[in-house]
C-alpha cells in the first residue's frame, strides 16, 4: 500500500471538538417482543410481512390462473408450458412492486401519521440535540476524475462547518486508483486539502496497490485502520454528495438508537445535462418514493443499503459484517461484487436494525450518461446478484434476510424469462391461428393488467406528485411535469427492453464462462455515441428485432402491434442510445425545463456549490 505523508499523523486517542462536556441520555432498552432498536413491536411487523406476503401470492395465483386460462385453449404446448413457467420467474418483480406502490400512496396521502408509521425514528432527525459521536466520512476511488471527487468531498465539507457540528466529522479519501497519472493527480490534491485544512479537522488520503475485495475490501481496510477511533462512518461513492444538515440529522437518528446499524434516505439524480441521466432519474424519482415507502413498512428493521450515501454503526460492521470469498472461479466465484445487500443482512444477523428513511433531501448522486454506461453498470449488479446463489447458506441469517438475498436473484432471473416469453410470440402466433373460441378479450384484459402493474410505482409517484401542495410547481409547473412523465412512459418501455435482452445475453455467456466485469472509473458527463459504438454493443438486439418483426408482421400483425410497448425497444435500440446520447438533445431538454428535477429549478446550496467549484 502507498500513503501520502499526512497519513503519518498518529490516530488520536481522545476527540473533544467545541462542543464538549455534553451528556446524552441513553436510549431506553427496547420492550420485550420489540425490534432491536425498541422501533417496533415484533407481531406488528410479522402481520405486516404476512399481509404483504397473502397479497402477492393471492395477486400472482389470479394471474398465473388466467394466463393458463389462455395458454391452455386448443390445448397445452410445449411452448405453453415454457411460457407459463417463465411467467412465474419474471412476474413477481412486478406484482410485489404493484403492492408496494399501493401501500406506499396510501401512507403518503391515504393517513395522516405514515412517515411515523414506517419511520418512528425520524423524528430524532429533527430534535436540536447536539451532536456527540465521532464520524468519518468515506470517499472510494478507483481511476475517478480526482478534480470532481476532491470537490464534491470539500464541499460537503463546508456544508457540514456550517451547521456547527463540523468539528464531529474527520474525512478519508480511500483510494484503489491503479493508474499512476490519476494516482498523481490525487495525492497532489489531498496534500493541497490538508494544508488548507491545517488542523481545522482530520483528513487522510490512502491508496492501496491493489483493488481486492473491490469497494468492500476498500471500505473494510479502512475499518480495521481507523475505525476503533469512530463510531460511525458515511461512506460516499466518487459522484456522490450530501448536505451538511441531511448528515446531522441521519447522525441524530443513529446518536438516539445505538441498535441502529444502518440507516440511509433516499439518494436521488443530480441535475445533469444528459438527456439519457434527465429522463432516467425523473422516472426513477417518481416511482422510487412511493415504493420504498411501501416497502419500508413491512420490510422493516430488515432494509436495504446502497452501500453508500447512509450512515453505518463501524464496530458491528466491522465486526460482523465480513464477507466471504466464494468458492469457484469468476466470474461468479472470488470476492463479492454487490457487497452492500450482503452486509445489511449481516448487520441484521448481528443484532442492529437496517433502516431506510424513504424521503428526499439532501443526498444525491450521479446516473450514468448514455444507455451503454447504464449497462454496463446494471451488468455488473447482475453478476454481483448472481453471486448470492452461493450466499443463500450463509448461518444465523433471518427468514427475511433470506428473503432479500433471493430477491435480488430474482430481479435479474426474470429478465431472461421476459425474453422467452416474448421470443415464443411467433411460435404462440401459429400455434393458436387455428382455435376458433381463442380467449382474446381475456389475453388482452391480462396484458394491459399487467401493464399497468409494470408501471404502477411510476404512475403513484407521478399521482403523489400531483395530489401534493406545490408538487408539480418543483418540477417546472403542472405543464411541463405531465410531459416529462409522458416522456419518461415511453423511455421507459424503450429501456426496458434494451436492458432485458442485453441482461439475457449476458447471462447466456455465464453459463459457458464467457461474461467478465471490471471494476473502473465511470463516465459521468454527457457524451455522443457513435453510430459504431452503439451498434458494436446492441447489434444483437437488432438481430433479434428482425427476427421477432419479421415473423410477426406475416403471422400476426396485431400481435405485432399488441407488443410494441415491450418489443420496439429492440428494434429501436441502437438510434435509442444514440438519440439520448446527444448532448444536443440533453441541452435542449435542459432549456425547456422537460424531465427537469427540482434541483434543477431551484439548487440548494450544496449543488450551487458544486457548479462552482467545477467551474473555478
């Protein structure tokens, strides 16, 4: 490992920033039958978890009973037989993500009191207690843009010195930069910080020579470092960044629960000049918020982590919360990719809570700009997923930790099987031309149930955006909300598909050891594709468009023109990527407000930061 000088400076011992000589009270001991935290009575949330869970198996067994309604007229095939079980991969996403959306509006709008009901513990977040816990605030590098990073960790930085609580919060730049230029470039700008700083507040910078473990091995050399002299730690990825008052308060809400492991809000897009990164996150904005809020209040003190931009308690993390080398050999073999849903449920395993406090503000991070670098992204999460095939044994884990290590698996295994389904059109299009009594009004009742389903979490943040006092003022007007959201509908059926098939392919080359994912720097700004870039890496997708048109257009044309909504994004691909590539496009978007954020419209201070220091 390689260190700059000031990393020299001995760990201090004690801390005693301006405010000391405070006491706090300690929490009270949680009641008997009661989460760890003391949050929640346990048989609450166990008829909670049995509610959700009688819904989506009486909600999935009515589908499952009328699609075999319709696969089964004239007779079972076995094209039907495959649909059918593809149908009971690929379904569940949707339908647990339709209820979610459902439970989530009802407590945004439905009762008076449903942020307390899914987060007792935020009201702790508002309380002017003083702060009096030692935090370190991570940042990981791997081959990033230093210049950008450097800024976004400054001006959190200030942000934080401005709440008067600075003094409780030191900074580490942990970084695994294997190219020497960049490696450079980092260590003069760390040593710059650090004499700026002066003694004003600690900051390391740390390089090692190598990446194992990737981030988590990152993280987890720093916890068995330095964590001893914190109690907690705000890991932060190379786009991300936080107010300084969103940082208080989640420290608040962990000060006020010691049985807190984790805990993190909701982490939103940051206005971007990529029309891809514009349309994405105005999508993901809307559907995110009813969803997680849904989720949280059944899921409960078994949540999820991001693996960054949340508050982690470091001696349980530390202590309980290492991960395993997988046997085998890569891809799917090694140390663990998607570290962050594996450490949640090992957080839980050792007794703290993983909590989410589902509303906005204060945290945001970057999306990639073009579709390829989403993908490329979203490819290695789905390896990262996979990889919990061999997790699934781990001992002491809880049914619901169980339970979110299979639904991570789930969430890429379905993908494969939308592309069966939908590969098998032609093939159900020639099958069934000849049965007379072929249920039609009820396969396309089914199909546009299952639309609506699909796009539920979106259509109930879009509703809650509406129905809210101001709501659609923050984003431009009523005006231009409703035609961002009509934007984001189709963008999101076009990038559905892409997304699937590629996943599919991928998954494909897994099985005969072909697939491999690095750990590199990513794109952050808005760039143009090339037309050979874009059809180098979505050729496929054209292939399989003329295939699927081709048949269809002679078999069947209105099942051709049924399907558009899932099947254009193939043959669509490749201009898709380019169009929403253009920084022409994404400037334009941005003059005219369309698929804007409230940031966009109104930057807090941090972000006004940001674009100044950028700029300087």
């Amino acid at each position: 490992m390689t260190e700059t000088a000031m990393n020299e400076r001995p760990a201090p011992t004690t801390f005693q920033p301006a405010a000391q000589g405070l006491t706090i009270a300690p929490a009270p001991l949680p009641a008997a039958g009661s989460t760890p935290a003391g949050l929640q009575d346990r048989a609450v949330l166990s008829r909670r978890r049995w509610l959700v869970l009688g819904l989506n198996l009486a909600t999935l067994a009515a589908l499952l009973y009328g699609l075999a309604q319709v696969l089964g007229a004239g007779g079972w095939t076995v094209a039907d037989s495959a649909i059918l079980v593809a149908f009971l991969f690929g379904a569940p996403w949707t339908v647990l993500g339709f209820w979610n959306a459902v439970l989530g509006f009802w407590l945004l709008h439905g009762v008076k009191d449903g942020l307390e009901r899914v987060a007792p513990f935020a009201a702790a977040g508002d309380l002017p207690t003083p702060i009096a816990v030692r935090t370190a605030i991570l940042m990981t590098l791997r081959n990033e843009d230093p210049a950008r990073a450097f800024a976004r960790l400054h001006v959190v930085k200030k942000s934080l010195n401005a709440t008067g609580e600075g003094g409780w919060y030191d900074y580490f730049v942990l970084s695994d930069t294997n190219d020497p230029e960049v490696a450079a470039a980092e260590e003069r700008l760390a040593a710059a910080w650090q004499a700026e700083a002066g003694e004003d507040c600690r900051i390391i910078y740390r390089r090692r020579s190598d990446n194992a473990g990737f981030k988590a091995g990152n993280v987890r050399d720093f916890c068995e470092r330095w964590g001893a002299d914190y109690e907690l730690m705000l890991p932060l990825d190379a786009d991300s960044v936080m107010s300084g008052e969103a940082i208080v308060k989640l420290t608040r809400m962990m000060q006020a629960y010691p049985k807190l492991g984790i805990l993190q809000s909701l982490v939103v897009g940051m206005p971007s000049q990529s029309a891809f990164a514009r349309v994405f996150q105005f999508g993901m904005r809307q559907g995110m918020r009813p969803y997680t809020m849904g989720s949280a209040w059944w899921i409960g003190d078994c949540g999820p982590f991001w693996g960054h931009n949340a508050m982690v308690r470091i001696a349980p993390f530390r202590d309980g919360c290492h991960l395993p080398v997988l046997p085998g050999r890569a891809p799917l073999g090694g140390a663990v990719m998607s570290h962050d849903q594996v450490e949640a449920t090992l957080m839980r395993r050792a007794g703290y809570e993983v909590r989410v406090l589902p509303v906005e503000g204060g945290s945001w991070e970057e999306n990639p700009p073009t579709m390829l670098d989403f993908a490329k992204r979203d490819l290695r999460w789905c390896l990262g997923n996979l990889q919990y095939l061999k997790l699934m044994d781990i001992p002491g884990l809880l049914p619901m930790s169980r339970f979110q290590l299979f639904w991570a698996i789930l969430m890429f295994l379905g993908l494969p099987a939308w592309t069966l389904m939908i590969a098998l059109l032609p093939l159900k299009a020639i099958e069934d031309r000849g049965i007379a009594d072929y249920p039609a009004g009820l396969a396309a009742g089914l199909y546009l149930l299952f639309l609506a389903m699909y796009l539920s979490p979106k259509l109930a943040g879009f509703a809650d955006i509406l129905l809210s006092r101001g709501g659609a003022g923050a984003y431009g007007g009523r005006l231009r909300f409703v035609a961002s959201a009509a934007i984001e509908l189709v963008f999101a059926f076009l990038q559905g598909a892409v997304l699937s098939f590629r996943t599919t392919l991928f998954m494909i080359g897994l099985l005969f050891g072909r697939s491999r994912i690095g750990w590199g720097g990513q794109a952050r700004d808005a760039h143009a594709l090339s037309l050979a870039t874009a059809f180098s890496g979505l050729w496929p997708h054209l292939l399989f468009a003329l295939y699927l048109f081709g048949t269809l257009a002679v078999l069947s044309p209105s099942l051709l023109i049924w399907s558009l909504p899932l099947t254009a994004g193939y043959l669509l691909a490749i201009p898709f990527a380019m169009a929403t590539a253009l920084p022409s496009l994404g400037a334009w978007f941005a003059r005219q407000g369309l698929c804007g954020i409230p940031e966009d419209f109104d930057p807090p201070p941090v972000l006004q930061a940001i674009r100044a220091e950028t700029r300087s």
